[in-house]
C-alpha cells in the first residue's frame, strides 16, 4: 500500500505540468526551432481520445519538470561496483524494475504504477540475495524478463534451497508468459561470489532471449533455460555470458584466480564455437559485440564468430551501444583526476567517427549515457549532449546527464527526469 500510495502522489503532482506541456506540444511549430537546443520530435504517446498525452524527442536533448522517483529500484548497500545502479530499463514511457519482491511497471509520465508481478518465494531483506540487475526487454517491446536470487526454507526433511527465480511478463497486460526455477550453483551467492563481467554485478540477469533459448546469468555461471519448459537445458560453471546474437552465447570463462578467456559457445547445445584465451573483465559493447582486456589492450570482437574487430591501447574501456548504428567506448571515468578518452565507431563496419582529445583542447566529459545518438555527458557540474555521429556540442544546458534513456526522458540515479527538448 505505500508504494502505491507514493505513486498515486506523484500522479497528482505530475500530471498538471504534464498535460499543461501536451497543449503546448499540440498546438505545432508556433516559432523557430534551434537545431542545438531542442532534438527530433518523435511521435507522442497518446490516451485512447487520440490527444497526445505528453511530450517525445529521439533524441531528448534537454530535461526539465518535476522528477518522479522510483523508489524500488535502490539496490542495497551490500553492493559494489557496477552492482551499485538501479535496476531499471526504460522503454516508450515505462520504467520496468527489477524490485526485491518481483517486477514492477512504471508509468513515467504520472509515476503510476501499472501493474507488478511478485515472485513466487518472498525476497530475502538486504543482504547479497536482494541484489538485483535491470530486467530486459524484448526488442519488439512486448516482452520484459528478470531474475532474482531466493532463498526457499526447506520443510519436514527437505533441505534449505538456493534457487534463480526468472519470469517473463507481457508488458501490455502485466500477464505472466512464462517462468522458470533454477537450482543456483553453490558459488553463485553469499560471501564467495565473485564475478567474471566488467559490471562486476552478482546478481541473476538475463542477457538475451531467441526462440528456443532465454540465457541466464548469476556471478560465475550460466545457464541456458528452455522458455516453453522453464527448464535448464544446459548450464556452465566458471563462466558468464554477456551476449546472445545469431544462436551463440559468447562472454568470459576464469581459467584461473586472475586468468581468463573469451568463448562463444552454441546457445541450444553449450558446444564451444570459438575462444579467445588471455582474456579477462569481458562486457557486451552491442548486440553482436563484446569487449574485453587483453594485456595491455582491449579488444573489441565479433560475438558470433570470435573475430578481433578492434584494439584500444589500455584495459578498462567501457563501450555503449546507441541502440541505432554507432558504439562509444571511453576510459578514465571512475577518476576524478584521471586522464578520459572517447571514441565512437560505426557498429557495422567499426570504422571510427570521432575521438576525443582530439588536439583542440576540448575538455573530454565524463559519458553517462548514450542513446540514438546523442551522448549524455557531465563537464564539471554541467550536463551536456553530444552529437552522436560527430562529437561536436548538441545541448550545452541539458539540465541532467542519465545513463538510461527513451524518447519522454531519462533516468539519473533513481529519478526519471522527463524530457524537455
């Protein structure tokens, strides 16, 4: 009752701006435009009487109004590292989180909830099992899944369980499509963990669904989960899946305490397709990419076949993926006083677009986000938005830097801030 209590408020405080800026978007141009300053009008949502219901951009350029909270997505203070980001994606004015006690959907443009789905075993109050990552939604959006690590008493002289609950949740309807229980491996929890991804996340997440595979992953191992059965049709130890694309799982498996390796392995079988040894902190860079450190390089490479498409000199780049054409990868974030890099390649061809230091004596910001191609990014306390294609200043005032993104807005930290312009 009080998170729908605290959405109800948030309803109320939004939805007068809302429909105050819908009239304006409604009335048309009504002046000139200014090209830096204000990004591509997507097409808005709309209520069933056909009347836009609130502003879009692809991309936003500028946020503004009042901020809704999504108070369930905090993760808990036992986490680390990349564990430490909310578990949320956003995907055309819906924030679906993965919260301790199931799925919930968000309504961004009022705070409403939509609809939430428990999990079938109670979450375990804070601790290393209430750790979450964000779900993922299918790519004609009607699918959002998640996973969440439960501990399951046992009863009369059955043992105490450590299990993966995953469910898969129509996003029009809130309806349950399917669902799954896999028994967690011994080191996939508790003090032990450890992981093999650069996100450095622990908890079950699941990196990709086809037609007849939904892989799943939880610290060191994964698991490959037949939807219409929800059972494990194979499962490996010691490694970590971060991709799916064309039928092959590809990610990093430990050969030692600090020795690693790349492998592709066939998503309906667990057969290896391909390796790629002295590899370590492997991340997905986009759907048919992952990066990885290699010595003192990392690589990009090609997912499906194990080809080396890229090298950057120096470990810890983190690449991003613009969810169109373009991959950014940058390095020296974590640091204040570090020296940054940025570079954007083509996601086809990886042919390079624009770097920065580029010799002008431009600051190179700290990248936050990056969506369709605009990069969300902070200089100082200012956030900004490049232009994806060209590095050069799209929006020198944008008013927040989030790090997920759709056309009505973004999120940074765990407000949704909506977008403006």
């Amino acid at each position: 009752m009080n998170r729908i209590g605290r959405t109800r408020r948030w309803a109320a405080a939004v939805a007068g701006v809302t429909l105050a800026t819908a009239a304006l978007v409604a009335c048309g141009d009504g002046g000139p435009s200014d090209e830096k300053s204000s990004g591509k009008a997507a097409e808005p949502s709309r209520t069933t009487s056909g009347k836009p219901s609130r502003p879009a951009f692809d991309p936003p350029l500028r946020f503004d109004g009042p901020t809704v909270e999504l108070s369930s997505a905090d993760q808990p203070s036992t986490t680390t590292g990349g564990a430490t980001g909310p578990a949320v994606r956003l995907a055309d004015g819906v924030a679906y989180i993965t919260a301790e006690e199931g799925l919930e959907a968000i309504d961004t443009g009022t705070g409403a909830l939509r609809w939430e789905v428990n999990t079938k075993h109670p979450a375990a109050k804070g601790g290393f099992g209430s750790n979450r990552a964000a779900p993922l939604v299918s790519a004609d959006g009607k699918t959002v899944y998640a996973a969440w690590n439960r501990d399951v008493k046992g009863q009369g002289t059955a043992p105490d369980r450590t299990l993966i609950e995953v469910l898969a949740i129509e996003t029009n309807t809130g309806k349950t499509a399917w669902s799954a229980e896999i028994a967690a491996a011994p080191s996939a929890t508790g003090l032990g963990a450890r992981s093999i991804g650069a996100d450095e996340v622990l908890a079950p997440q699941i990196i990709g669904v086809d037609a007849g595979t939904a892989v799943v992953t939880a610290a060191d191992t994964t698991y490959a989960v037949e939807p219409s059965a929800g059972t494990v049709r194979w499962k490996k130890h010691g490694f970590r899946a971060v991709t799916l694309a064309d039928g092959v799982v590809a990610g990093g498996e430990e050969t030692g305490r600090l020795d690693g390796r790349l492998l592709g392995l066939a998503a309906a079988t667990g057969e290896q397709r391909w390796t790629l040894e002295d590899a370590l902190r492997p991340a997905a860079a986009a759907p048919r990419l992952l990066s990885a450190t290699v010595k003192d390089k990392t690589l990009l490479v090609d997912a499906v076949s194990g080809e080396q498409r890229v090298a950057l000199d120096g470990g810890g780049w983190r690449c991003r993926y613009d969810a169109q054409t373009l991959v950014l990868c940058s390095r020296g974030e974590g640091y204040a006083l570090s020296p940054r890099w940025i570079t954007v390649f083509d996601a086809s061809s990886l042919q390079k677009r624009w770097a920065l230091p580029d010799g002008s004596g431009r600051k190179v910001p700290v990248v936050m986000g990056f969506w369709h191609g605009a990069v969300y990014a902070n200089v100082g306390s200012e956030a900004i938005v490049l232009d994806g294609a060209t590095g050069q200043d799209r929006q020198t005032s944008a008013g927040a830097a989030p790090d997920e993104i759709d056309r009505y807005g973004g999120l940074a930290g765990s407000k949704f801030h909506p977008a403006a312009g």
